[in-house]
C-alpha cells in the first residue's frame, strides 16, 4: 500500500496508536518493532481492542482486510506523518535543546494558543516515534504547531526535520547532556545545530537566544532572526527576583513585568523566548503576560510543593551537568536556613560520566546543607562525605525516617533514577 493510499484510510481514522493498552475504537494501529518486543504479534489484539486497522510489516502478521502490509511499519508512520504535514502551510515551530526544551515548548504553546488554535507536543513524546505522532494529532483546524525535538546522537534532529519541516525554529541552548551519544559537547552542538541546518536550507526563522555567543555562531547565515536576550537583542528582560519563582521585567520589546509560577532564575531564557514568539506572531503584551503567568508546571519539572511543614522544589524529570549546575546554584541563593540536596545520578555521559559527578561534588562542597543524600548512577563510585544510596527506594526509606520540619529542599535527577519515588507515600 502506497503512503497516499495510506493517507486515505487515515482520513477516515485520523487516530494513531502505537500501544495496544491505549487503543481505542476507530485507531490505526502501528505495529513497531523495538529490542525486546515485535509489535506485530500484537496486531490482533489492536483489532479486537476496537482498531480499525492495523498496519504490519510482516506477511505472516496480514490475516485479514484490517490488516495493512507495509515494508516498515515505523517508516511508514513518519512518511504518513509527513504527508499529512505537507497539507499544512501553517508555522511549524520546532524546539531542541539540552536543557529547558519541555518548559519552552509548554510556555510557547501557552502564549500561541492564548490567539491561535494551537497543537504541541503532548508530554514528553519528542522522539522518533513521538514527533510523528504529534504531527498526526494535528487537525484541519489547526493555525499553529509546536514540535518538541528530543536527541541523543547526531543525524536524530535532521531525521526529525525531514518529516516535521519546521518553518520557525528554537536551540534553547547546547550544554552537556548526552555526551555519550553525541561524543562530546561540540557534537551537541553539531547535532542541536540540525535544527537551524534544516531553516538555513529552507529559507525558515530563528529565534535565537542571542546572550550565548555560540548560538549567535551556530545561527550565521539563517535567513531570519529574531533574537532575545537579557540585551542587544529585539526583546529584553531580565529576572528582578526568583525566590522561589522567578518574576521578570521586561526592557524591550514589551512593557510587562511577568509574575510566573515557575522556580529559578534558570527559567528566563525559557520566559523570554515565549514572549519574544508571542510578539512575532502580534500576540499583545497583556495576552503575553496572562498566558505565562498561568502557566504551572507539572510531571515533576521545577515543581514547587508544599508538604507539611517543607517546601520542595521537585525537579526530577531530568538531569545533566549543565542543569545540575543551575539547579543547585539557584537552590543556594534561596533565602531559607535548613536547606537539604537530594540528587540522583546522571545519565547518559559516557567517559566523562565519573568526571562530572566528581566536579558536583566539588560544587555542593561549596556551599553549607543542613543534609545532602545523593542516589544511583555515578554518585556510587565517587568518594564524598555525603550520604549514598543505590536507588530512590532506598533514599525514600532514610527520608521517611527523618522526619524534616521547616526545611527547604530540592530533588533532581536524570529520569532513569525516578527521583520523584522520594516523596511517595
């Protein structure tokens, strides 16, 4: 069956799942292959769950009419997903980064659709799977579209692009996280740089943090900026308090003073690129500032929680050296006396994994804790004086029993390690 052919029955069921435990009556079902699972076999089951069809890539799998043979069923949900692109010629926004990229993308999302009949990224689905199940989840009424592009190696952006064919563009920034696939923060930079490759070549737009010198490099030649900043750049601001959430004034651009609900000065560049496509797109400052302040923060990403007598700063979704570093620096300029670090290893960097755990322990060595317990990965083979468990589990055990009261405390970590295991009851 040829794409457009393809295209057709998607017209009649324009809903695509990929996991049988979510199907519903009328999906198309993908039957992907991954290390340890052939989704193949669970074709018949899709049909009985209520798919209308299922698309397989293994003759011994295509039983019945329901059922569609194509050579590569994950192949052919990125080229349908890049059909069904193709009938847009609305913004495609995309965004990457090594840090920030989620909070972006929900903040920009917030802005657009304050006018704009806007689609994104649903959660974290910013792979090669997820992209092309955003794009497919998009319908006819649709003015604006958000894309998150999440990598850990080179050439993942650029296959991303080829089937999303972003018309605007955002690198948040380009630090260390997935050091291991990339092979190093230049190759971070090569492989975030894909994204502004793909608008250089198609005549797009850049919003481009224009603070960071090495974005001002990796955007030379692009046939459109628009640039924001702290200053030199069309919007400006700056953060006039984050204690805990960040409030920001801005100097450019827009006469707004924004009082957001998300923690840490790290958030401003996240905050300024928002408002900087809202004024883009002729989005009034007062729907610009509405927007973000109604924004909150959730699936454990910079959360603040009150419980009992604590305040938590829960920020578990991720962790790399670079926003690591951000969090604790931001956790130690709070004005609280009894303040507890409870981290998680970090994931994903390769040789320099030891290296990096060995350099944040030089860095909470800087500063005074009323207690730090870090947990997993790396963490485990470095020498400190702190307290060192194998898993969230265990460092749940030892906060239980200690009982806090009246403290201040910020818990982080890569995603493997499921920080967020900590507070569960």
């Amino acid at each position: 069956m040829t794409i457009e052919q393809l295209y057709q029955v998607y017209l009649q069921y324009p809903s695509v799942e990929t996991d049988t435990r979510k199907i519903k009556k009328g999906d198309i079902f993908f039957a992907l292959k991954g290390p340890s699972f052939n989704g193949n076999a669970f074709a018949l089951k899709a049909l009985d769950a209520g798919a209308a069809y299922a698309v397989v890539d293994e003759a011994a799998f295509a039983v019945n009419d329901q059922t569609i043979l194509v050579d590569d069923a994950l192949k052919a949900l990125q080229m349908l997903a890049k059909h069904h692109r193709q009938q847009f010629s609305i913004p495609f926004i995309a965004i990457t980064g090594s840090n920030g990229k989620t909070t972006t993308k929900e903040l920009v999302y917030a802005v657009l659709a304050a006018v704009f009949k806007t689609y994104t990224t649903e959660g974290n689905l910013n792979n090669h799977i997820g992209v092309p199940l955003t794009i497919l989840r998009i319908k006819k009424d649709a003015r604006m579209a958000v894309i998150e592009m999440g990598a850990n190696h080179q050439g993942e952006i650029a296959g991303y692009c080829d089937y999303a064919m972003p018309t605007h563009g955002i690198i948040t920034n380009a630090g260390k996280a997935h050091l291991e696939g990339f092979g190093g923060e230049e190759g971070v930079k090569k492989g975030k740089g894909e994204l502004f490759d793909y608008l250089r070549a198609h005549n797009g737009t850049a919003f481009v943090m224009w603070d960071y010198d090495y974005l001002r490099q990796m955007s030379k030649g692009l046939p459109a900026l628009f640039t924001y900043g702290t200053h030199d750049a069309i919007i400006t601001g700056e953060a006039i308090k984050s204690e805990p959430f960040i409030d920001v004034q801005f100097t450019k651009g827009i006469q707004e003073i924004i009082h957001t609900q998300l923690v840490g000065d790290y958030n401003l560049p996240n905050i300024l690129c928002a408002a900087a496509i809202g004024v883009f797109f002729k989005i009034s400052g007062r729907q610009i500032k509405d927007a973000i302040e109604a924004y909150a923060p959730s699936n454990s990403r910079s959360q603040l929680i009150k419980k009992d007598t604590n305040t938590i700063v829960l920020d578990a979704y991720n962790a790399n050296p670079s926003s690591m570093k951000a969090a604790i620096e931001n956790f130690a300029k709070l004005p609280a006396t009894d303040k507890i670090l409870i981290l998680g290893g970090m994931a994903e960097l390769g040789n320099e994994s030891l290296e990096e755990h060995k350099q944040l322990i030089g860095m909470i060595d800087q500063y005074p804790w009323k207690a730090v317990a870090l947990t997993g990965g790396d963490f485990l083979k470095t020498d400190h004086p702190y307290l060192c468990f194998s898993n969230a589990a265990e460092t749940r055990d030892w906060f239980r029993q200690q009982q806090f009261k009246n403290a201040t405390i910020l818990i982080k970590g890569s995603r493997s390690m499921q920080m967020e295991k900590v507070l569960e009851e």
